[in-house]
C-alpha cells in the first residue's frame, strides 16, 4: 500500500536550488506515475517614482515574454531528462499567492519548491518564498536547495507529534522514500519538562514513564504501517529534548548523523502529546536549517 500524490506541481525561477527541486519533482513522478506540472510566476512592479521611466523601458509584456522564455527552458530540461510534463504554467504576480492558487487550481497532491533563489524581477531570497509556501499553502509541499548529493534520499526521518498533519507528512515520504529503496526512522520529540524532578520510584516518576511506555509503544504501532508504504520496518526513536530549538535541532542532528542523503518529514502546526507543543515553529526552523530536503503537511483546514 503506498500513497502518491496524483498530480505534482513544480514551482521554478531557474535557480540552482529550483534545478534540484526539478529533479526531485521529475523523479517522484516518473517512479509514481504522477502527473508533473510546471508553473513559473513573475512580478511586474516598477517603484512607483520611476513609474513612467520603467514603463517605457521594460512593459509586463516584456516581463511576461522573459518568464515565458525560462519557462519554456524548464520544460524543454525535464523532456531532455526523460519526465513528461502534463502542464506548463505561466503566472503573473506575487509568486507565493500564485503558486497557492496554482496548487489549489490543479488540486496538486505535491507542491515542490526551492530554498533559495530569485524571484519574480527583484533578487529575493527563495527562502521568503518557500516559507511564505509552507506557511499557507493547504497542500503538502517539498522544499529543496542546492547542494551536492542531496537527492534521491537513501534515508527517511518521519518526526511524529501525534498530530493527523504529521501522521500525513510520513505516509507521504514513507512511500517516496519507498520508490527509492530508502531505509527510515520514526523520531518523536518531548521536551525536557517531563522528565522527573522527583527520586525514581517517585509517583511524578512513575507517571512520565509510564507515559514514555505508552508513546513508545504507539511509535512501534505506527512504525508497522508505515512499513507497508515505505517496504520496510523504519527505526523508532524516542528523544527527551527541551522546547522548541531542541526539538528542531533533534531532527536536525538526527539527519546530519545517518551520513547518507535524508528527507524529512514534518506537521505544520500539529501539537505535541505531552506538553502541548506548537510544531508550526520547529516545521520553520527545520526548512530553514536542513542541509536535505523537508517535507511539510498542512493541517487540514
């Protein structure tokens, strides 16, 4: 049983960061026999005191025939490389709303994108796009940068917060990773405050680790599912970290120390089983931090 998305939509500027996520697009949906979009939006918005001035020099036709002319480029790229585009897509206007209203338009089942690079006619970090992406968009999306040997991913971490977003996140990457013949592990994150501030044998100690058992005990539950859509049994991790930082930079060190290409998956803003912790920060963190690529699942609305 694996779950794939069934339309994928590819949001690019041409950077090196977008040629990563392009591979990692094209390669998702030849493998899942997906259907691949390719949008690119551009913004025509000239200072307003050189209105006049830029008018005459540059028009949004002009614009529009550039974005045209890298979109064209982009599509011609992944037919060389052996993908099939279903749709090439030409926007014009804020990149992030264009890129939600695409994904919303085509009923995407995957929105990649990525981290760095330029946007629409200024020289925007991809970083406010990608993030303004993740923030809003009710799809799940693939964030990617550039970097060497990033891709395909030989290994996959699932950070579960006993969230329904989370729970998404690592079905989702389960069974990418499943096309890839990558191994996995299943990591839950509790702040430092459960640990018991009593002598063991204590009945605050003997609450959290009962506590521990139980959580323990419904990884290894979910572990057993994820193994139908990944192929194989993923590692399950229980971590005792404090707060917010320590929980991102757990799953961050998790990845650094498998020394193989990782993915990542995360909630948006799931809430943690103990401690009630907001998981829409530690998702933030963890694209902005992550040398791989991360996935992050909406909650539903």
């Amino acid at each position: 049983m694996n779950y794939f998305p069934t339309r994928i939509l590819l949001a690019t500027d041409g950077s090196e960061d977008a040629a990563v996520a392009t591979r990692a697009a094209m390669d998702i949906a030849n493998r899942s026999g997906s259907e691949l979009h390719v949008m690119h939006a551009f913004e025509f918005i000239p200072p307003r005191e050189y209105m006049n001035v830029a008018l005459r020099l540059h028009s949004p036709s002009d614009f529009a025939g550039q974005g045209q002319r890298l979109l064209d480029e982009q599509v011609r790229r992944v037919e060389e490389a052996g993908g099939n585009v279903a749709g090439a897509h030409l926007r014009m206007g804020s990149p992030v709303d264009q890129i939600l209203y695409a994904s919303e338009e085509l009923e995407a089942g995957l929105v990649v994108v990525g981290r760095r690079g330029l946007g629409g006619v200024k020289r925007l970090l991809m970083g406010s796009v990608s993030e303004g992406v993740v923030h809003h968009v009710r799809r799940p999306a693939l964030v990617l940068r550039s970097a060497e040997d990033i891709w395909p991913p030989s290994h996959v971490i699932m950070a579960d917060d006993s969230s329904d977003d989370a729970r998404k996140a690592a079905e989702l990457v389960a069974s990418i990773g499943g096309l890839f013949g990558a191994s996995g592990s299943l990591v839950q994150v509790y702040p430092g405050l459960l640990k018991p501030s009593g002598a063991n044998g204590s009945p605050e100690s003997r609450m959290v680790e009962q506590a521990l058992r139980q959580a323990e005990e419904d990884l290894q539950s979910r572990a057993r599912e994820l193994e139908k859509h990944l192929g194989s049994r993923p590692e399950v991790r229980l971590v005792v970290d404090e707060g917010d930082e320590g929980i991102a930079l757990t799953i961050l060190e998790e990845a650094q120390n498998q020394g193989v290409p990782t993915l990542i998956s995360v909630g948006s803003r799931g809430l943690g089983r103990i401690g009630r912790v907001r998981v829409g920060s530690v998702s933030t963190k963890v694209v902005r931090a992550a040398d791989g690529p991360v996935l992050v699942h909406p909650r539903e609305a």
